[in-house]
C-alpha cells in the first residue's frame, strides 16, 4: 500500500490500532526516514494514549498510558552492541507485554522472541516522500485481522 503523505502514514497508524490488543508485538522495519516513528504516532492516537509519542531512540522504551498502553522501543541503538539480544532482554520488555501493545522499531532479528507471533511492518520511502507499507503476518490470528485494514 502506498501512503502519499506523513499524515497518512498517522492516519494509517489509527487504522492500524483499531486492529492491535494487549499482547501483540508489532515489528517495524524500514531506513531513516521512513515514517516509523509518525506511524507509531497514529497507533498512539488510535489506542488513547496519553502525551506526545517522540522517538526512543536514546531512552531505547518508553511506556505510554491509554486506553491500551503502549510500549515503544527503539532497538536502533543495540544493533552495534556485542550481544544485542542480552541488550533487549535487559529491557525486559516482556514484563509489560501481555498488558500492552510493543511496537519496536529496528528489531529485525532482536525482539522476534518476544511473542511467536507477531506483525512485520516493513516501510520504504520512496524519491518523492510516498511510503509504501507491507504487512507481514506472522502466526497467531494476524492474517484474519488484516483483510481490509490496507483500504481505507
């Protein structure tokens, strides 16, 4: 799916919540740039958490309160570690997992352990700022959940 605009890229971060529970881990995937944390924003604001959502990038998690909270990681930063994996269970994300929404940025190959299943968000950006966004469901009832989620 192709999302022209940062605002849609939100837009579709609220579709998207409407779909997530406690307990699921969302994985996304994607370069610099690419609208992961803005669509991290819109999940926010689909789950009613309270305050501004801002990249983790230094404070690696932050835990937002809403209606159903909301952990956001950023793994970017552990990527460089010796032993990343140790890094990420020192965060010890899964404490809070069954209570809430995790959504981990740059986790390829880090949080997958987290849950069996879980979703793949991979985003691209293209030359002229479009997004293209593809859903990847992994296990559990992820694929029965998405259909229609890609049109508004």
């Amino acid at each position: 799916m192709k999302l022209a605009t940062v605002e849609d890229t939100r837009a579709f971060g609220a579709r998207l919540a409407g779909i997530l529970r406690a307990g699921d881990l969302v994985l996304l995937t994607g370069p610099l740039g690419a609208g992961k944390t803005a669509l991290v924003q819109g999940i926010g604001a689909g789950l009613g958490v309270q305050g501004a959502i801002t990249s983790p990038t230094f404070v690696i998690a932050r835990v937002h309160r809403g209606r159903t909270p909301l952990v956001h990681a950023d793994a970017y930063r552990l990527g460089d570690k010796p032993d990343p994996r140790a890094e990420i269970d020192d965060l010890d994300l899964d404490a809070s997992a069954d209570d809430a929404v995790t959504v981990v940025e740059w986790g390829a190959g880090l949080v997958e352990q987290l849950n069996d299943e879980y979703l793949q968000v991979r985003i691209d950006r293209l030359d002229d700022d479009t997004r293209v966004v593809e859903l990847v469901p992994h296990g559990g009832d992820w694929a029965t959940r998405l259909p229609g989620l890609e049109n508004p």
